[in-house]
C-alpha cells in the first residue's frame, strides 16, 4: 500500500508539531543561530548564573526535541524520502554542536564545594533540578581529573566499537547459508529464523536452528574476541571511576541498589522448578520422545485468533483497560480522535512498532498493524508507554520530564497484563482460553526468565573477569550450557549448539541492560495484581508513579506504585504468578 492510500484518520497528525516543512526550517534556522552557551562557562558558582544557564538548557533541549521528533517522525513514514533523512541528519548534527557547547558544565559543577551544591537543594528556585543536583554530589566520590575525563571521553568512542563491530558481524558478515522455504530458495536472515522457529514445522525448524547456529560457530573466534573486548572495556572503566565492580558502576548509573539484581537473580533461581514443569508439559502436548531447543517457540494451541480490524482492536483495548479509570480511556480516545497513531503498513515506512515522546506536544505511536492477537497487545503496549509519556511530560518540568530505561517496559507490560486478563475473562470458547494462557506463559518465560539467565550469565562473566580469569570460547561456552541446563531442567536436549547462543546477543554489548526487562515485567505484574485486587486505590498509587519522570531514583518511583525492589516480595508474587498461570493452563490441557 502506498502513503496516500491511507485514510486520514489513520495516520498521524504531525502538523501539531510544526505546520509544515518551513515552519521547521525556520525553527531550525533560529536553534542554529541561537546556540550559545559560552557565556556561562566559569560562572556557575553564582546561583542566579546557574539558574538563567539551567533554563536556558531547558529551553533549547525542548526545542532540539520537537526538532529532532519532526524530522524522526516524518522519516519514518519513508525511509527512502531524502528530504526527511537529510533534516534528521541536520539536527543531529546541531544536537553534536550543542553537547560540544555545554561541555563545561558537569566538570565546572563537579569542581563546586559540596556547601554550595547543598544550598541549592534548599533554594526553592532550583526544585526543578534538585534529584539532578543530589546525584551530582554523589558523583563527586567517583570524579575524574579534568585530563583524565577528557581523555576516557576519547577512549569511549574507541571502546565502543566492540559493539560496532559486533553488530557489522551480525548483521553483515554473518554467513548465514540459503534455505528452502514455502518452495523457494532464499537466504536465511535473523528475521526468517524467528518465523520458521515459531512455526508448526519441526523439520523445518531443525534445519533453520542448525545452519543458524552453524554460522556463529564459523566466526566464534572473532566473536569471543569481541565480546571478551568489550567485558574487558567494562571492568577498565569501572576501575577508572573507583567502583568495586562493573555491576555496581552499571547499577549506579541508573541509581539502582545491587540488592535489586541480586533479589531477581535468586528469585528467579529458586522458582525454576515451575519452568522445568513447563518444559515438560510442552514435551508432552507436543508427544515428543526428544525435545530440542527449536521446539519451545512452537505453538502449542491451534485455533485462536483474533482477526480485528484496527478500530475494533482499539476499541477492544479501551475497554480492557477499563480497570484504568475514565481519565485513562478517555486520553486512549484521544490519542485515536487527535491522531497520534500511524496505523498501516505503506512502501517505505519502517517496520515493527515504538512510542515516541515530544515535550511540549503529545507523545507519538508508530504501529504496521495487521487483523491478529499479537498487534492487538501491541496496541496496548506502545499506549501504555505513550500515555507513561503523556503523564510524565505533563507533572513534571522538562528536566525531570524523562524517565529512565529502569521503568521503561513497566507501563506498557502493565496494559499488557490487563488486556490479557480481561481478555480471559471474557473468552468465551476453551480454545482462546488456552492460547493466552500459553501467550502469558511465554510472555513471561522470555522476558523473566530467559532475561534474567542472561543477566546472571554476564554477571558471571564480568566477575571471572574481574578475579582475572581467562575468559575464552571454552569457558564461555559451558558456563552458558550450565546456565541453560540450570535455567530450563532435562526435558529438553542441551544440544552443542545452544551453548554458543551467547554469541548472538546483542544486548550482552550494553551491560547490565538485560535485567531490567526482568524487573520490569515484574515490576508490572505486581503493580496489574494490585489494580485488579485493590480497584481505585491502586490505581491512585500507579498515576502517582507515571506522573514522576525522573523527579527521584527509579526504585523509589515504583515504591509510589506499591512495588518495593529492594524486597524479595515482587519478585515472589511474579514467580506464584508463572506458576498459577501454569497448573490454570495444565487443568485446561488436561495435563
């Protein structure tokens, strides 16, 4: 389909942005000529220098934003739209200019007595910036010289090439051979794997796994190399900044207690009897003598489907969400009345689906929806990180406007877990039934459990590391094969080439990342529970947590919602909630 054979009122309405394409080159044209923060450098100890520079900041940081959410937007209606490509272009460019031209300013404020950063948290002219202001004391124990952050601000960039260069290999140099599939000859991509691995094939999806696996273990070397560069860039800068370990430098960077990874780690481990069953019941529904590691994304239910039009499945959300409150729905109503959702999938456009925030204006969802169950939950979850936006950007000044990675997945799995349970309740054949109950299952088991095997995985890592153990393709490899066995139980053959799925993970090259979809589907199933049991009262506590942005540490955010992280409880009640999902599935199967 092409663009302008969508209706109207399915696509976005970026014109409450910027009117039209000038309206933004005027705009840009300004921000070029207007960026000068000079003025301030070595004058930040005057507390009325600070605030005219802070505001200033924010002013400019808006402005960059709606910018940068214009052309962002309009490019990925049409990625081969050169206009687009070159505005987003320019105003990354100025966004460089703009970090070069407030460079000065944490080293100048890092170099301030601790007195005078103190009297600022008591100046109710700077409450806007106060969590900023605490976490810059805090950082004083961790601070570089001046030359020292010049120069790891240069090693940074090369360091980073681990990455880089992980994801050239990936996605590049990865001789991934051809397979035959649906009667033709075609290249085995990442993206035809994931296909073949969910479907109803098993010789097919042996075939796919091996020859998938086939192509990282050509390149194994290459790829331990890389990663073990990176694990060793992490433990350099650890050491640099005075952290006892890369977890704790990773963890303090989002200002989060390590008792939070430890308590997911542990709860996760103690509970793995319910993940061993589950494996086993899929061995059984299955009737296999044998199950493989390219069984488990296989479906187990046939029949179920949810073959909606977009304004039914909109209107399907709604309701399941009813649980939300009127403010709730009637700001879903809005965001489909005022267009702030591109629908349909057109020449050009960019695949898959993401909420995307402007300060100022109203957050954005971008969606390819086809008639099926899965991009029905995709509409919920990219409204609820919308709507996490909305209310964000909405309570708090443009500095505390933002919140963090940590709580990122937590609003968007929460509608999740509330469709899913209306959509039970409601379910009227066994069929449908059984498929959410092995929909939720799965949910969780890859984005609890399996997240949470990678986090300990490169906790492991990083500490071998740390106490100077070799780390080579040897050591990785049956540390990774012990964590699976650990992780998923003996109904499943732990294969040769399973152990070098570490190899393939491109999130193990941003440390420490993984874990937090653990925490936050945790964090969702707790925060869910209590709305369904508690009503009004709980919801209360939850707007509570997705009006704070970053005005405090993320952790004490969801306290505001009633989840407590540094307590083994949540983690608990998300363990009960696989295993009463499981024997509520297993009754239904019959199992």
């Amino acid at each position: 389909m092409k663009r302008d054979e969508v209706k109207i009122q399915y696509k976005w309405r970026l014109e409450d942005i910027y009117s039209s394409d000038e309206a933004w080159e005027a705009e840009f044209e300004k921000a070029q000529k207007t960026l000068s923060f000079s003025e301030y450098a070595r004058k930040l100890d005057n507390k009325e220098v600070l605030l005219e520079y802070l505001k200033a900041n924010d002013k400019y940081g808006a402005t960059l934003d709606k910018l940068a959410a214009y052309a962002h937007l309009h490019s990925d209606e049409d990625k081969s739209n050169q206009n687009y490509a070159a505005m987003y272009s320019k105003i990354y460019s100025l966004y460089s200019k703009y970090a070069t031209e407030t460079a000065f300013y944490e080293p100048e404020m890092s170099k301030l007595d601790d007195e005078y950063l103190y009297s600022l948290l008591k100046d109710k002219d700077f409450s806007d910036y106060d969590y900023h202001i605490k976490r810059l004391i805090d950082n004083k124990k961790h601070a570089v010289s001046e030359a020292e952050e010049k120069l790891l601000g240069m090693a940074f960039e090369v360091f980073n090439t681990f990455s880089d260069t992980f994801d050239m290999i990936d996605n590049l140099d990865l001789p991934l051979p051809e397979i035959e599939y649906q009667g033709e000859k075609t290249k085995l991509t990442h993206g035809l794997y994931g296909v073949i691995l969910h479907g109803d094939d098993r010789e097919k999806r042996k075939e796919a796994y091996e020859k998938y696996y086939s192509a990282y273990k050509s390149l194994i070397n290459t790829l331990t190399s890389t990663y073990v560069g990176s694990v060793k860039s992490d433990v350099l800068f650890s050491k640099v900044y005075k952290f006892d370990s890369s977890l704790e430098r990773a963890l303090y960077n989002e200002d989060v207690q390590k008792c939070v990874y430890d308590n997911l780690i542990k709860a996760v481990d103690d509970n793995l009897a319910s993940m061993h069953r589950y494996m086993s019941d899929r061995k059984k529904i299955k009737g296999y003598d044998k199950q493989y590691f390219y069984d488990v994304y296989s479906p187990l239910v046939d029949g179920a489907e949810l073959n909606l039009d977009y304004d039914s499945a909109y209107e399907l959300v709604i309701k399941g969400l009813a649980v939300l409150g009127k403010e709730y729905q009637s700001l879903l109503k809005k965001a489909y009345d005022e267009r702030w959702i591109d629908v349909e999938e057109t020449e050009g456009k960019r695949n898959g689906a993401y909420s995307a925030s402007c300060y100022g204006v109203h957050p954005y969802v971008l969606l390819n929806y086809k008639p099926s169950i899965t991009d029905v939950f995709t509409i919920a979850h990219e409204m609820g990180h919308s709507l996490h936006t909305y209310f964000s950007q909405k309570n708090q000044p443009y500095f505390k406007s933002q919140y963090k990675i940590f709580v990122g997945e937590v609003a968007s799995t929460v509608n999740e877990v509330l469709l899913l349970k209306y959509l039970l309740t409601n379910a009227k054949d066994e069929a449908m039934k059984k498929y959410l109950l092995n929909y939720y299952l799965d949910t969780m088991r890859a984005t609890l459990h399996r997240q949470t095997m990678f986090a300990e995985f490169e906790s492991k890592v990083h500490s071998m590391e740390e106490s100077g153990t070799p780390l080579t393709k040897e050591r990785l490899c049956s540390l990774y094969s012990d964590l699976g066995k650990k992780y998923y139980g003996y109904d499943i053959v732990h294969d040769d080439d399973i152990s070098y799925e570490w190899a393939r993970i491109p999130h193990l090259y941003f440390s420490f990342y993984v874990y937090k979809y653990a925490t936050g589907i945790t964090a969702a199933i707790n925060i869910a529970t209590k709305i369904l049991s508690e009503g009004e009262k709980a919801v209360k506590s939850y707007f509570e947590f997705l009006k704070g942005g970053s005005s405090t540490d993320p952790v004490s955010l969801l306290k505001l919602a009633g989840v407590d992280l540094t307590s083994k409880e949540p983690f608990n009640v998300a363990m009960r909630e696989f295993e009463n999902t499981l024997i509520e599935f297993e009754k239904l199967m019959g199992i």
